[in-house]
C-alpha cells in the first residue's frame, strides 16, 4: 500500500521591523494570501499583537531587528539570525518592508537562496538622496549595501510612488524590469467612512508617529499663527513619541505645548476613525513620505486635507480638488492654507467628497491587495516552471 504525501502550501515569509506596523499595514494583505492558499508566517519584532497576528492563524517568529541601532555587531547578527529563519522555514515568497528588513533580509535571502524575494521601499528616497544620514559616508555605505544585496538576485522592489521608483532606477540601484508600482497599503473603506463634520469650532488633526520629519514642529508654529490672527479652531496632534527614532519630538516637549495652549496632545489612538470623524481638517506637513496611510483615512473618511508637495503626499492630494498643497517646511504656508480651508466650509466639504472618491477609486484595499495577489501569482507560476 503507497503512502500518500500532502503536498505542501507555497509559503509565504514577511518580515516587518514592528507587529503593530503588520497589523496596522500588512494584515489585509496577508489575510488575502491565506484565502488564496498560502501558508501565511510573520517575522517581527513582538510587542503589543502578538494574540490578534496569531488569532488570525499565521505563524509568529519573534526576530530582535531594532529600528534605531547602528551596532556593528548587532545588525551583522541580525543578517545572520534572518538566514537562520529563511534557512529554516525555506520560504517560496520572503516579503520584506522597510529599510533594515529590505536590506537585511535580501542579505539573509542570498546567502540561503531564497527563491523570491518582494521588497516594499515606502518613503525612503526622499531622505536617502538628499543624504539626511548621520553623515554622507553612512549614506554611501548604505547605498552600497543595496546594490550588492541586489546584485544578481531574483527579486522584485515595489516602490509606492513613481518619484522614489524613479530615483532608484536612474541611479542603477534597481533594474526597470524588477520594479513595481503599488500606490499606498490600501484603506478599509467600509471601516473609513465618509461622515457629517462635527459642529464648531473647527478640529485641525495631524495623526503621525511624533517626528519632527512629519512636520510637528510646522503644526505647532501654525497653530501659534492661526491663534494670532484670531481663527478660531483646535489644533491637535494624535500620536506618539518614538523613542527609538533620532528624529522623535520629545514627550516633554509635547506637554509642554499643550500646557501652554499652542495645541492639543491627544497620545496614541486606536479609533482613528471616530479621530477623523471628529476633525474638519485632516494635516501631515511632512517633509517625505512613501505614500502615507493617514492620508488615505483622512480621504476615505471625507476629510479635506493640507500637506505638502512631496512625493507620496502628492500622489494622494491633488490641489484645490481634494485638498491643499504647500512646501514643506514652511509654516506660514500651512497657516495660511489651514485658513483658507477653515474659513470656507463649503469648498472643505466638497474637497472631502471628492477625496472619498478618489480612494474608492484608486487607494482602496481591494485594488492594492489585489495588485500584489497579481505579482505573487506571477512570480511563482514563474518559479513552477
């Protein structure tokens, strides 16, 4: 009598620095690889999701990654402890999202022979070219790490706008036929909902992790500016400090701006939709970004948003029909734009109509999750071959 063999699933590997940032980005993605037949595996750093990412069935591997580290010693033993995971659970797809994942992992990937690797690179160029690295020497190093990680290696960089994707192909990093264009993380539409603004006096939320980059220090001056001149409205800021970020706005620092007046601190929020249904404006004055998923809430929820004209910002904000855009790092702009919304009600709400529309047309999860569903398949119908 034959022993019969079970055929094993394909095997699909994330490996995200955060299980939060998983949760929060990722988790309806990797739901729809589960539905179409994956074996689903998480490699993160465990903190607070450890029961909802193991609920949902996928297997968790607690990896040490830290995000501000410049260790030597430690990033060189997270290279190794990566190619232990891939050696072990020999993957068919690794997925890897952010800096240190893509460029650690596609180390791991090599050495192992990982068949394919995917790499998610989501508002890294802006700071990458302009060389806002500890010093130019890290910042050539690091570029040197990219491309001999991805010298003679299968694998496929999506990039969230076409300005980073742009960058990376012109300065030979990244081949034009190995890169894919998937705008944003997506949004739950049905989650986000448009809704009635609250009455007055007019909200103004910028929700972010509490880095100066996002243009917290801008929000601020502008909130001083707006008071000045008189314009009645409640500017606050919903997030964190992240401390393990150089660039992160103290904690001391955000109390005291709330105990002078300047704004409202309102910490860390798990129901940011009921934030975004309490705003008339939703702000992200950030200097770079990939394709920021506040913005896309903000939209889906029927916000009318200012931010600045960056690449990733840009692509989600079309000026004066969804929202408006202004430099960055200029605070007298955003005053003067936030004004310009707070005082005309009629065209914010229209702006937040239209920005409603634009996500259940192009950002929604349904059209990302499927895009990248597309490239899976793609890449391993390759692999069976």
């Amino acid at each position: 009598m034959k022993e019969t063999t079970v055929e094993r699933k394909p095997r699909i590997l994330y490996v995200i620095t955060e299980d939060w940032y998983f949760w929060s980005h990722r988790l309806p993605l990797a739901r729809a690889a589960r539905n179409a037949g994956l074996e689903v595996v998480v490699a993160t750093r465990v903190n607070n999701h450890k029961e909802l990412i193991e609920r949902e069935g996928f297997r968790l591997i607690p990896i040490r990654l830290t995000r501000g580290s410049t260790n030597i010693i430690r990033e060189f033993l997270t290279v190794l402890e990566l190619a232990n995971i891939y050696r072990q659970e020999r993957p068919d797809i690794v997925h890897q999202v952010a800096i240190k994942p893509v460029l650690y992992g596609t180390w791991a990937a090599k050495i192992v022979g990982v068949p394919i690797v995917v790499n998610l690179l989501a508002g890294l160029t802006e700071k990458f070219h302009a060389q806002r690295w500890k010093s130019l020497i890290l910042g050539k190093l690091v570029e040197l790490g990219y491309r001999l990680a991805f010298w003679r290696m299968n694998q496929v960089t999506i990039f969230q706008n076409v300005t980073d994707m742009k960058k990376f192909i012109e300065s030979g990093i990244v081949k034009k036929n190995n890169v894919e264009l998937i705008r944003g993380s997506g949004v739950d539409t049905s989650r986000f909902v448009d809704s009635p603004e609250p009455d007055a006096p007019p909200v103004v939320v910028l929700a972010s992790r509490m880095l100066w980059e996002k243009g917290v220090r801008e929000f601020v001056e502008a909130a001083k500016q707006l008071r000045t001149e008189g314009v009645k409205c409640r500017m606050v800021l919903v997030g964190s400090s992240d401390s393990e970020s150089p660039g992160s706005v103290p904690e001391a620092t955000l109390k005291s701006w709330q105990a002078e007046g300047a704004v409202e601190w309102w910490g860390h929020r798990d129901d940011m939709p009921d934030v975004y249904a309490q705003a008339h404006i939703v702000c992200l004055p950030s200097y770079h970004e990939g394709a920021p998923k506040v913005l896309l809430e903000a939209a889906s929820s029927g916000r009318a948003i200012v931010t600045t004209a960056v690449s990733g910002c840009k692509e989600i904000v079309r000026h004066n029909e969804n929202g408006l855009l202004i430099p960055p790092q200029n605070p007298a702009a955003l005053a003067s734009a936030l004004k310009a919304l707070l005082q005309n009600p009629g065209p914010r709400k229209q702006m937040g109509r239209r920005g409603r529309q634009i996500v259940l047309e192009e950002f929604s999860d349904e059209i990302v999750v499927e895009q990248t569903m597309a490239l899976y398949r793609r890449l391993l119908s390759h692999k069976t071959c």
